[in-house]
C-alpha cells in the first residue's frame, strides 16, 4: 500500500465523490488530512474547512487554517471541479463560466495561497485533471477547455517552483459521480464515447502520484488511459478521426436525438 506517513495534506473538494475517498485513503496511509469544500463538516475523521475556492479573496485565509492545523503543509491534491454539458458553437452562459471558475481559477487561487508554505517544505501538488484536456469531446467545450488550462497552469507553474515544488498532473477519464448529471439531463450521455473506470484506480493513481520518488508530470490512471494520452499528444489527428466516428455512429443510432444542444450537429448529420 501507498504509505505517506506524517504527510501534511490538504484535499480540495473534499465532500466530492473522489474527494472523500481520497481522505479516507490518505489517512490510511498514515498522512494528516484538512479538506477544503464549500460546506464546513468533517469526512471521517478528516477537518473540512468551509471556502468558496473561487473567491479570490477567501482563499488564502482559508488554506492559511488549514497549514495552522496541521502544522505545515507538504501535499495539495487539487481535486475540486464541477462538469455540465457546452457546446462550443453556443455562446458560453453561466454553467461554462462556472466551469472555468472552479475548474481552473479556484486551484489557481489555492495553489498561490499554499506555495510559500510548499516550499518551505519541499512539498508537492497534485492536479486532477481529465482524459478530456487532451482528448475533448464535442458538446463538452467549457470542461475541456477548463482541464487544458489546467494543465497549461500546472505546466507555467512547474517552471516557476518546479526546482523546490513537485508538480504533477493526473488524466481520469470517466468515473460515475453527480459531476455528470446535468450532461445526462442534457440528453448527452458520454456512454459509448468515454470508458467508465473505477474511481479507486483513480485515487491509487492520485496517491502513488503523490508518493512517487519523484514527482511524475503526467499520470494516466488506466492503461487504456496511457495510450489515449499518447494518440492526443502525438497524433491529434488520428484521435480527432477516433472521436468523430464514434459520434457520428452515436448520431445515426439516434441517440442524441432528445439533446436540444446537439441540434446543431444533428442538422449539420442531416437528422
């Protein structure tokens, strides 16, 4: 088992469907845990401090407590985010702004407010990203678009503290939890796009990610996961191809056909 003996961690999204299995587990392996989510309570035995992680101006005395109450920090495991269906041919509302917000600027915000405390310990940061970030799918531009920047911050950031801060990030691809509930709402199902993969896979992915020697840039949580991360970087083109003939058989089976936002490529498919 991942040991992290005496680790001092803080978990964002702590109250999410990763987040509360990852404090679980991190306790488990012998780390100290403070979560941070938007509702104060407690996971187990593990604190959660209540912040809205995209207000910019709440952020740092939040993370603040949390180093106060554990005594230091050497693990911030960025986890929080939110999902929901936005086609990039629609002007973008209020669900792909908030996207954006919690997905990108809320571990912006976290990150900046724990790196005095990273360095002085040499410490680590872990972002969860998605499979999505280098391998988007269509009607879901707001999630991938927020999980690429992601990645691009982590990758601005490695250059910046990477010589005193471990920086890594880890691509999921798709776990069943209420992040995608509105996209089913929506009619648009990801079944038949994207695989499911057990979320323990991902949280080992996340531990051993954190656990590792050295910190990994890029972590697949599945073999399966590896080998899209590599078509995406090394032959986009060929993974474009992938997805839009798996759409175009979803299309012609019907199956977006009660999805209001696909009208556009439903007309564009002559349905």
């Amino acid at each position: 088992m991942t040991r992290l003996d005496g680790k001092r961690v803080i978990v964002t999204g702590a109250n999410g469907t990763f987040g509360r299995i990852l404090c679980a587990r991190l306790e488990l392996a012998g780390a100290r845990v403070v979560g941070l989510d938007l509702h104060e309570g407690s996971v187990g035995s593990t604190p959660v401090l209540a912040c809205d992680l995209t207000d910019g101006t709440a952020v740092p005395g939040a993370v603040a407590a949390a180093v106060e109450l554990l005594g230091g920090l050497d693990l911030l495991i960025n986890n929080a985010g939110v999902g929901g269906p936005a086609p990039a041919e629609l002007p973008p509302g209020d669900a792909a702004r908030t996207q954006l917000e919690v997905n990108l600027m809320a571990a912006w915000h976290t990150t900046a407010a724990a790196v005095p405390a990273l360095e002085r310990s040499r410490g680590r940061v872990v972002f969860v990203s998605s499979r999505m970030a280098l391998l988007p799918l269509p009607l879901a531009a707001a999630y991938g678009v927020s999980k690429r920047a992601l990645v691009a911050y982590a990758d601005a950031l490695r250059l910046e503290v990477g010589s005193h801060i471990g920086v890594s990030v880890v691509y999921p691809s798709m776990v069943a939890s209420p992040i995608h509930d509105a996209t089913a709402e929506a009619g648009l199902s990801l079944q038949g796009v994207s695989r499911y993969e057990p979320v323990e896979g991902v949280v080992g992915a996340i531990l051993r990610a954190a656990a590792a020697r050295k910190a990994p840039r890029d972590v697949a949580t599945t073999g399966r996961g590896r080998v899209e991360l590599f078509l995406a970087r090394h032959l986009p083109s060929l993974a474009g191809a992938i997805v839009r003939r798996t759409i175009r058989t979803r299309i012609a089976a019907g199956d977006l056909d009660r999805a209001p936002l696909a009208a556009g490529m439903l007309r564009r498919a002559g349905r």
